[in-house]
C-alpha cells in the first residue's frame, strides 16, 4: 500500500496556508511520464515493463502532455486496407479482482487517416499468460452500431472465458477529436462460473455507462495480471493516425479528474 497526501484543493500543490491531508490511499501503478521514458529499465527509469510497437512508434513526447512535459504518444499507421496495427505500452504483475483504472487520452487523426471505420481499444486488461496471451480478456474501446458522425464511441467489450457469457456493450460515450478527455474505468472480475462482474465508466468525472452480470473470466479463477494501454486500431479502411496518453493510474479507490 503506498502513502498519499492529498491536498485540500484537489490540484495537488494545495493553497497558500493549507498543508497536505495524509491518506491511506491505496494506488497499484502510476505513470505521469515526467521521466521523459517508457520502460523499467530506461536511465531515468520508466513506469512500464515493456512496449509493443515498431522503434519510434511509441515514445514519451512533449507533444503528447496534457500536464507537465511530457506523455506518451502512440502512431497507428496502416495505409493498406484492411488496417491492423498493434501498438501499446505494458504493465504486469497486478493480481487484482476490483480496480479502477484513469487516465486522460486525446485523438488525433492524420491527413488521409480513417475516422468512424477504426476500432481502437483503449484500456486492455488480462490474466497474461504469457506475452502477448491471454484465457480472457476485459476491454475499453471505441466503436459503433448506428452512429457514423465524425466522433469517437466508446464501448465496452470482452474476450469471455471458457463457460461465460459472451457481450458487447456499444455507443456508451460520444468523443471528440483533438479534445482532451479523462476516462476512468472501474472493472469487478466475476465470480469465477457466474455471470456477476460489473463496470461502471465516467468521461471528465461524469458517469456515462455502467454494466452488471457480465462475464470476464468465465469459470477461470485467475485474476487481472496485466494491463495494456493503446493496443490496437484496425479498420476496413486505412489507419493513420496519433493516440496521445497522459496521467496513468490504477487504484483500489476513484481518482478522478
């Protein structure tokens, strides 16, 4: 469990004349990128234990900062149709059946890129098996059903283990382009054979979706081991474009904006 302080203000330097308030606030990971690197073992060291992607392709940039000066900045491109690029920082070792998972994200798609026709998942969590594999997966991504309006829909899916019940939940949140937004996620793993897992999902600290019965895992018992940020986009058209992340956190409690 790691010490916090909190300040009054909520901003995290506190007012003139009020001093931090000291919780117990327990936080499993934590990435503002300020070290200008990715990985555990960069000089300065990093927050994340290893990245997917061609060289060049994910890196801490300044242009990607949504405080302070620096944040990650993913490149899809794929200019031969049906696209699919998989590129995506990794944390493992987690354990967890509950979290709550925040970060603030924005869009930004390239000249001659896609739009509506990308999925592009977002938060990935899994029991990692090994690299890259997985018995069952838990996903915040974007895509649609009926709208087609220039706009990023978030919605919630996942790859269910053996004797669950397969769903998708669609067009839960409306996103902008070139917009900055905080996305907090809160993920309860089912009870292994039983169709009880929830998520509840708010955008700028405002509740927008919520599910309950789902099943994750299926009748696995495994827990939440690793978790991948930015994964994917594919389409049946072309990808180009920028993902840019910042202010990660993972914690047993809501972090907010």
């Amino acid at each position: 469990m790691l010490k916090r302080f909190l300040y009054p203000s909520g901003l995290g330097s506190g007012a003139e004349g009020t001093g931090p308030v000291e919780t117990n606030r327990v936080v499993y990971f934590e990435d503002d990128v300020e070290s200008g690197t990715l990985l555990t073992t960069d000089a300065p060291p990093g927050q994340w234990d290893y990245v997917v992607g061609l060289a060049g392709t994910v890196t801490a940039s300044g242009a990607a900062a949504h405080a302070g000066s620096y944040g990650i900045q993913i490149h899809y491109e794929d200019l031969t149709p049906p696209a699919d690029v998989n590129r995506y920082v990794v944390k493992d070792g987690f354990g967890l059946t509950h979290l709550f998972c925040r970060a603030y994200v924005k869009f930004h798609v390239n000249a001659g890129g896609s739009t509506d026709f990308v999925q592009r998942k977002l938060f990935w969590f899994d029991n990692g098996v090994a690299l890259g594999g997985f018995d069952w997966t838990v996903i915040l991504t974007s895509w649609w059903v009926t709208p087609i309006d220039g706009k990023v829909w978030l919605a919630m899916t996942a790859n269910v283990g053996p004797g669950g019940t397969p769903w998708q939940d669609y067009d839960l949140a409306a996103l902008n382009y070139d917009t900055w937004y905080c996305i907090e996620l809160e993920v309860t793993m089912n009870t292994p054979g039983v169709d009880d897992g929830r998520y509840s999902l708010w955008v700028d600290d405002a509740l927008v979706a919520s599910g309950t019965g789902k099943s994750y895992s299926g009748t696995n018992a495994n827990p939440i081991s690793r978790f991948r940020l930015g994964e994917q986009a594919d389409s049946g058209a072309v990808v180009d474009e920028e993902r840019y992340w910042d202010d990660v956190v993972i914690a047993a409690t809501k972090t907010g904006l």
